[in-house]
C-alpha cells in the first residue's frame, strides 16, 4: 500500500476489465493442467474404478462358484456317507445272519455228533452184551449140563445137546427175564 | 510477500483499501507498476497448476486396487465431482465430461483457496481474467456440445423456442437468447470474482480497519482488537464461500451441458 500511495490520486484499474496478459497466462497455465490430467489422471481413475468394480464382481462371482462347489461336494459326501452307513447295516445283518447260520449248523452238527455217540455207544453196548449173552449161555449150558451130570450121575451131556434142552430152557429164561 | 504483509510489518496502514490493492506490483522486472506477466496473481495461478499437476501425478502414478491414503484422496476428489456433479447432473453421458469437470473443479478450489492461505492471502480469481477464461471454457463447451449432438439448427431451436403459444415466441425468444448465449458466460464469470474480490476487499477492511483505527488513537485498541477478531471470523465465511464458488462454478457448467445434451427444452 506505501508502494500504491505513491502513486496517488483515482485508481488506475477497472476491476471489472480483465487484464489480456492474465487471460494469456491463465489459459496457458490452465491449458496445461488441463492436458496433464484429463490425459494422465482421471482416465486412469476411471480405468482402476473400473477394474475395482471387475475385481470386486469377479470376487462376488468366485465366491459364488466355490460355494456352489462346497455345496455339491458336501452333498456328495453326504450321499457317500449314507451309502457307507448303508452299507455298513448291511454288512452288519448279513455277519449277524452269518453268525445265526454258523450257530445253528455247529449245533446241528453237534446233535448229530452226540446221537452218533449216543448211537455208537448203545450199539457197542448191544454187542457187548450179545457176546455176553453168548458166551452165558455157552458157559451156563455147559455148567449146568455138568452140574446136572453131577446130581444124576450119569452122562447127559450129549443127549442134552442133541435134544436142545438147554436152550430151551434158556430161551425161557430170558424171555421171562426180559419182561 | 507484499500488499497485506508488507503492510503489517511496515505497520503502515493504506486505509480504506481500493481497487488498486487487488493491483500488485511486477515480480519481474521486480516492481513494475503495469507489468503483469508475472506477477504474485500468475505467479500463483502457475503455482496452483503445479501443486495440482505434481498432487495428482504423484498420488496416481502406480494406482492400486487396493488404493493407499494418497491415492484415495485424489480418488475422493475425483469420485465427488464425477457421481455427485457430472452423473448428478447430466446422468450417465456425464462421466466423460468429469475430468473436465474435476480439473475446472480443483483448479477453481485451489485459487480460490489462495484467499485465505497465509502468504498467498488472495485469489487469482479475484481478477476477473481468470474466472472469464473458465467461464469462456464452459461457454464454448456447452454449446459445442449441443450442436455436436443435435447439429446447429435443432441446437438452436430447442434452446431458444420454449415450448410455449407461439404469440408469447417474440417476448420469450430474445429473453432466452439473451440469457442463454449472452449472460450465461458473464454470470458465471462475475459471479466467481465478485465473490473472491469481495471476500479479498472484506478482509482488507477489517485487518487494515484495526491497524487504522489503532494509529489513530491508542484508545481504540480494543475496537482494533474487535476489528481483527472479525477478520478471523470472515476468514471463515471466506472458506465457505470458497469451497461453495468452486462447487457452483462446477455444477452451473455441468447443468449448462445438461440443458444442451436435453432433448427438449
């Protein structure tokens, strides 16, 4: 303002004219910065906008697609899982008849086992005692035949024999005894 | 630099401040009285072309996906002018007109700003040469956007006939014509440096008030002290019309290309 002072009196400017060296400089200057970033800057901007917008979508959608793949596979073990138990029942119902059929044929084969001893043991039994029979009545003719010989006094034994007494006789015993 | 600061460290006070304050000195040749190719004025319009330049250049030189502060700030700054300017206003055509819009924008923001940074402490924009080129700028864009799109007679004829009775034409014709295509560019442009010299010349008054009243009688010092009180208060209505002048100077262009991309009036 001292400086202006010096110059004193009305003003020399009008306000409202513009000066043409401003108008110069301005248009240079904002030429300029026009040029460096409607041509650098902002398209750039719009680029990455617009790659952030691709990114973001692109993201949206692979996340989609890994959860539609997450539900398919865990469908898919959700299937396998209820085959496996599946199977795994049947598994265990087939051991369980398995078991039920060996059982049974251990016992049957057990039964039988013990009837053919049972059987076994009652015909050893029945031919031991045919021999005992045998060798008795052997044995019993002979000492009755003697013993009778003895009391008469005399020699019956071949006639005995011949006539078949003794058997008679035993034959008579054992049927009373067996009744 | 000079003016304003000269003056508090001089403690001289050119009271009441004119027109001519708005008229500073050549920096080279240093001092020149009618010199103005550079001047603190242009020195700061180049200044503000450059921060502008180099901010963005360098916050945008490797852009991310994933954007890092710097980058996103420059990307706030475009993303504000392009959705809720150029989209807001013209609709989807309007993305290819948000660089223009987004420079014109920062440009105007910037200079505007120059008003109340320490040092700098007044806009370039208060010299009506700068505000006139932008407005010359929109002038010419908005109107050859119009006969770009419609061609020249149909551009015309939707902008000057209003759909209205055609006895009511003759009075309404030269109205549209002269608010259209004459005061369109001057009212932008004086709009803007009205507003920053106004703010300039308030600021002026109060701060150089105080040290006038101050040297005029000791007595006054508490009025000074009001007076400097009130520049700081200004200082703030100043940064909202700041802010404000460069949003309006950027939302007019782009609802002046909104009317010539219109289909009808």
């Amino acid at each position: 303002m001292y400086f202006l002072a010096a110059e004193g009196g009305e003003s020399a400017h009008n306000p409202i004219i513009p000066l043409w060296q401003e108008i110069v400089v301005g248009s240079v200057a904002f030429a300029v910065l026009c040029f460096v970033l409607m041509k650098f800057v902002f398209p750039r901007m719009e680029q990455t906008f617009q790659a952030r917008v691709d990114a973001i979508e692109g993201g949206i959608k692979r996340a989609e697609a890994a959860q539609a793949e997450a539900n398919q596979l865990l469908e898919q073990y959700r299937a396998q899982l209820a085959e496996a138990r599946t199977d795994a029942a049947k598994i265990r119902d087939d051991a369980r008849a398995d078991a039920e059929g060996i059982r049974q044929d251990i016992l049957a084969k057990a039964r039988e086992e013990s009837d053919r001893v049972i059987q076994a043991g009652k015909d050893a039994l029945a031919a031991e005692r045919a021999t005992i029979v045998r060798e008795l009545r052997a044995e019993v003719g002979t000492i009755a035949v003697d013993l009778a010989s003895k009391i008469v006094g005399e020699s019956l034994a071949d006639e005995a024999r011949r006539k078949g007494t003794v058997d008679r006789f035993l034959s008579g015993l054992e049927s009373t005894g067996a009744r | 630099m000079f003016g304003q600061a000269n003056v508090l460290a001089a403690g001289q006070a050119g009271f009441p401040p004119s027109v001519d304050d708005f008229y500073l000195p050549s920096i080279l040749p240093w001092g020149a009285e009618n010199s103005y190719w550079f001047t603190k004025i242009t020195a700061m319009v180049w200044i503000a072309v450059g921060v502008l330049i180099i901010f963005f250049l360098a916050s945008y030189r490797n852009p991310q996906l994933v954007p890092t502060k710097k980058q996103w700030f420059a990307e706030s700054i475009y993303g504000f002018v392009r959705n809720n300017i150029a989209v807001d206003m013209i609709g989807h055509a309007g993305v290819r007109f948000a660089p223009y819009f987004t420079t014109l924008f920062c440009f105007v923001l910037l200079t505007n700003a120059f008003a109340i940074i320490p040092l700098f402490q007044i806009s370039p924009n208060s010299h009506i040469a700068f505000p006139a080129i932008l407005a010359i700028i929109s002038y010419v864009l908005f109107n050859y956007i119009g006969i770009k799109k419609h061609g020249f007679v149909k551009y015309f004829k939707n902008s000057l006939i209003p759909p209205a009775p055609w006895y009511i034409l003759p009075l309404l014709i030269p109205i549209e014509l002269f608010s259209t295509f004459i005061v369109r560019p001057f009212s932008l442009a004086v709009r803007l440096f009205a507003n920053m010299f106004a703010g300039h010349m308030l600021l002026l008054v109060f701060t150089l008030g105080g040290f006038a009243m101050l040297s005029a009688n000791a007595w006054l010092a508490p009025v000074s002290v009001l007076s400097w009180v009130m520049t700081i208060a200004l200082t703030f209505l100043e940064f909202l019309v700041i802010c404000l002048q460069a949003y309006v100077f950027t939302v007019l262009t782009a609802s002046y290309v909104q009317g010539a991309l219109a289909e009808e009036h």
